[in-house]
C-alpha cells in the first residue's frame, strides 16, 4: 500500500473511545509481560487520546477523548521512567487535540557549575577565530554518546572564508526581517536545492506533513530548538511549522551547521541562530538569542545533547511555568534529564526519543558508515580499534570489516564484548594494540577514553577520531601544549605534530565525526525526525494529569508505525496474521507485534 493511500485512509477514520488498562510497576531486573489490552481494530493513523485523573509514575488511563491521527484506538501508552534503564518500560501513549496541560509545579532552583565564559563576554575576533572551540564546561563534562544525531556538515563555504563574525552583520531576509544570525543570507538558494533533494528521502515527514494540513495539531506550539542545522533539520522544522508551530533554533555543534541551509531556512521566515565555526561564546550567544526574546514564550522544547534544556534552567526557570515538556534525543542529553529526574528536579515532563527502538536500530546503527570520506586514506588492510561496541560501534566496525579493515574492539560490558568476538573481531585492551593501529576510533559515550599517554604512544600518522556527541571521549586538552604544534591540514582535519616529528592527523578536534567531517544518510534521519515529530505532538497535546515531572518512552506501537511509513519506498509488502495465527501468538494482528522487553 502506497504512502498516500496509506495517509488518505488515515485520515477517514472516525476516532473511538477505548479505556486502557493500568500499567503496574515493575522490578528493573524483571522483563515486562506481554501487554493485554490489545485493541482489535486495524491502526488507520498516529495518536489516539484519552485524559488521565491522575498521573503517578505508572499511567492511569481515565475518560477517552478524541485526539489526532489515531492508529488504533487502543494505543499502548507513554511509561513513565523512575528508573535509568528505559528498556524495561513500555505502555500505552494518547493524544488529546483540545486537552490542556496544567501549569507545571513551583519550580526546585537547580544549581548548575558557572560556565567557563558566559554569553555576553564577547572575545576578540582572534579568540573567536581560535582553534580551540569546546561548546562548554556541561557539554565537556556530560555523559552519554549522540549516537548520531541527524545532519550533515557539508558547507559550500568554510566558515574561515570571512573573518566577520555573524555577530558583527547586519543581515535581512528579502522580505526585511532580521530576527536570525547565519554566515551568508545570499547562500539561501543553494540551501533551498538541498532541501528539496531532502524532501524527497524523507517519506514519513512529507506524508505527515500532508496529511495534517487541515489538523494543525501543533498550533499555539511555539517549539525552541536546539539540533544540528543542517538540510534533514529544515525538513523536519518546516514540518513543524505546517503542523501548525512557530520555531526558533539553534546548533547543538559547532561544526555541523550547513550555512547554506541555514541561509535558507532564514529566507523562508524561520528564526535560527548558527553558523559552522562558533565559538563556545558563540554558542551560547545564538542559544540564548532564541530563548530570550520579549514577547516570545516557548512552550516546547527539542533538544539534542541537554545544553538548550540547561541553559534554560540556568537562565531562566521561570520559563518552564508555561513549558509542557522536552523532546531530547541523544543519550548524552538523555542521561542528564534522568539525573535531573532522580535528584526530584525535572520539573516538566520529557520524551526520550533516543531510546526508541526506530533511533537505536536505525539512526545509530546506519548513521556511521561513511568514515572514508574525511581523510581520502584507504580502509582495506588498516588497523583500527573501535572503543564501544554498542549500537554506533556495531555500525563502525560493520563499514570498517567490509572496507577490508583488521578491527579490534575494546568494551567494559561483558555482553556486548562477547557480540563483537562472535561478530569476528577480537577483543583487547587499548594500551595492548595502541602502538600499531592506524586508527583509532571512539564510540563509548564515556570521558578520558584516549588519554594523552596512548597519544604519546601512537604510531606517525595515526588517525584520530571520536563517533560520541561530546568532545569528552579524547583527551584534546593535553595536546594544546607549547611543545606540540597544530597544523591545519582541510577544514576539520588537523596534524598535531610532536617535537621528534611524530604527528597524528586528528579529526573535527575531537567532535562528532560524522556530522562534522562527513554527512550522514538522509533517508535514515527521516526515521529519527519523525519520531521527534510524533513526540512533539504527544506532549503538547497530552490532557492534564496524564505525565507527571518525568521521562517517558514512547511506545512500542508508534515505532511499528514510523516503520510502517518508510516501507512503501523499498516497495516491501509485509504478511498480515490470519485471526487464528493472531489468537495463536496472543497478538492483535495490527500489532504491537513485540512485548515490551523485546531487545530486536
């Protein structure tokens, strides 16, 4: 069935009234029972609503009411998450089109450690231009890998090709508004031709898009955004704002801003702040430039890596009295609102996309395969070490054995160290092969993983690099030493080159690779926005009383759907359960066809 078959059918159906049941508690050691209260009617569209009297850390369902795009009208229900391992909840998720979210409670004053530089303490045009740019003392200290968020970070123009700073332009759009900062406001016709060549490998938003012209499930929205701006990112904001929201934004990197699309995106009346090249002061000037505005109150919140979310607790708390809830995206930004959550400080509720199955199996794994483009060196034969063997060093160390590649890999955990040996790799410690491997490559999400010793110890010519969302995982502090020199070799690539004249060749100072350095397929970010777009919807359609101060999964029944949306374009028929095959596996045959627990 075609996608716009699919649209238009779900947009016929007559939204129904269906209670849910009580989700209970759980132990974190103890995998969830299938769910029970599976409806018998075939999904027709995306969320289904129903209002909760209260709202406990378990969901209590209450009266139903109609909401928007329902895809059956008994939908498994958002969790709520007390606990840090998000595998173990699952539920039942609704959304009510003229429900009301109250008021979150007083706020709980958070303290957060002083930024190494505040906003408005402008350097001087050589400091800003500096080769060092970390983001900040919460991105450096954070915890947690993106494991590759969406966008890319070809630019037509580097960002050294002119000196001025944005800061220091004066910029209008061609219908006179002003309310953004980018590189080059004439760059816009080439971002618009990128955009559209997004549009067409992003199926499920241009379905969604379509189909919720008349709906508007997001008016009144007024969404603050903080992702990497880059063509996939246009797609999914001019998405947002056909659904009906107005939008400000800002990058969550330094590098991975396409100046071209961000031209664009100015062009067409949208309110973004970055260019490829900030500074760290750079950085929380745009993010504070779309948070602070007189007139302009956001009520939602789409974050990647936590710093939009902590730059408004830290800057303005009061904001979040009119806030309904944070969308976050990576475990970095993730790992934070649970922190937040557990010390009793969260205090509006949030959805962890990044622990979607449709993120971590698709946008994780599938996002890391193109290594090769950065340096133009040959794989096959090289050496290489990937540090994690989760979802993005999976996807690493695939591309690198294909491309011929002798890989090792180093893991704490016990069961993902025996995947990559019964994958073929051979498990070592780094101190073990850093003498010998070409490259070096770091996926673990965690901090001081390549430490200046084995930098020291490395081979000529060793290729240094990191997957993670923060620059915690490589020790590039240490090397910015008056004994060593930095040589800049392309944009994004440098030699740092010891006294005997050793040099490693390192890669985006130690950042995001592959949004830095590369780009990334479209076709498989459309899979992560999207789910970004469900969640939004969700939150700020939700009744009062329905999500408490906490962090929440969607459900297993919204991934099946944003699969469902990606499959026309393969052509892919999928079989469909016969009544008795379905009261056979104890399945409604329009699925959730996997419990809870299921790891796929």
């Amino acid at each position: 069935m075609s996608v716009q078959v699919l649209a238009a059918k779900m947009a016929e159906v007559e939204l129904k009234d269906v209670p849910s049941k009580e989700l209970t508690p759980e132990s974190p050691l103890t995998p969830k029972a299938d769910d029970k209260g599976i409806v018998e009617n075939e999904p027709k569209a995306i969320i289904t609503s129903t209002t909760t009297p209260t709202m406990e850390p378990i969901v209590k369902t209450g009266d139903p009411s109609p909401g928007f795009l329902t895809p059956n009208p008994k939908m498994p229900q958002a969790s709520a998450m007390k606990r840090t391992d998000p595998q173990q909840n699952g539920g039942e998720a609704f959304v009510n089109r003229d429900g009301t979210v109250a008021e979150a409670p007083r706020l709980k004053k958070i303290q957060f450690a002083d930024q190494k530089q505040e906003f408005n303490k402008r350097p001087t045009k050589i400091g800003r231009r500096s080769l060092s740019r970390s983001i900040s003392q919460s991105s450096t200290d954070s915890y947690g890998s993106d494991e590759n968020s969406y966008g890319s970070a070809a630019s037509y123009t580097d960002s050294s090709d002119d000196e001025t700073s944005p800061r220091d332009k004066q910029q209008k759009n061609s219908k006179g508004n002003g309310d953004f900062c980018i590189k080059n406001i004439k760059q816009a016709d080439f971002g618009r031709r990128e955009i559209e060549i997004a549009e067409q490998e992003m199926p499920a938003l241009m379905a969604l898009r379509k189909r919720a012209q008349g709906e508007k499930p997001l008016a009144g929205a007024k969404v603050v955004g903080c992702t990497h701006i880059t063509a996939q990112t246009a797609v999914l904001m001019e998405t947002l704002s056909a659904l009906g929201a107005q939008c400000r934004w800002a990058a969550c990197n330094i590098y991975s801003t396409q100046n071209e699309v961000a031209a664009a995106l100015a062009e067409g009346g949208f309110s973004v702040f970055a260019w490829k090249g900030e500074s760290e002061d750079d950085f929380w000037w745009c993010i504070d430039r779309c948070v602070n505005l007189e007139g302009w109150q956001p009520n939602m919140i789409l974050d990647d890596g936590g710093d939009l979310t902590h730059w408004i607790y830290k800057k303005y708390p009061n904001m979040f009295k009119k806030i309904k809830g944070i969308v976050e995206e990576s475990v970095t930004g993730v790992h934070r609102l649970y922190q937040l959550s557990k010390a009793g400080k969260l205090c509006v509720p949030a959805m962890n996309v990044n622990d979607s199955v449709t993120k971590q199996k698709f946008d994780n794994l599938y996002c890391c395969r193109d290594l090769k483009r950065t340096t133009d060196v040959m794989f096959g034969g090289k050496q290489v070490v990937v540090c994690g063997y989760g979802e993005v060093g999976k996807g690493c160390c695939a591309a690198l054995k294909a491309m011929g590649s002798i890989v090792y890999v180093t893991e704490i955990d016990p069961i993902c160290a025996l995947q990559a040996c019964m994958d073929g790799f051979r498990l070592v410690k780094l101190n073990e092969v850093i003498r010998q491997v070409d490259i070096v490559i770091t996926c673990t999400g965690n901090k001081n993983v390549v430490l200046r010793e084995y930098l020291d110890r490395m081979k000529n010519g060793c290729i240094v690099c990191n997957m993670g969302h923060s620059n915690t995982e490589i020790d590039v502090a240490s090397l910015r030493t008056p004994e060593l020199t930095w040589e800049r070799v392309r944009s994004q690539v440098d030699h740092v080159i010891w006294p005997d004249g050793k040099r490693i060749v390192l890669l985006a100072e130690g950042r995001l690779l592959n949004l830095s350095c590369s780009t990334v397929p479209t076709f498989v970010l459309s899979i992560t926005a999207t789910t970004q777009a469900l969640a939004l919807i969700e939150l700020y359609n939700a009744p009062e009383g329905r999500y408490k101060q906490d962090v929440y999964l969607l459900p297993k029944k919204m991934d099946e759907y944003v699969a469902s949306l990606h499959l026309p374009t393969f052509d892919a028929h999928l079989t469909e359960l016969s009544d008795e095959q379905a009261k056979y596996l104890g399945l409604n045959k329009n699925g959730p066809f996997k419990p809870n627990y299921y790891r796929y």
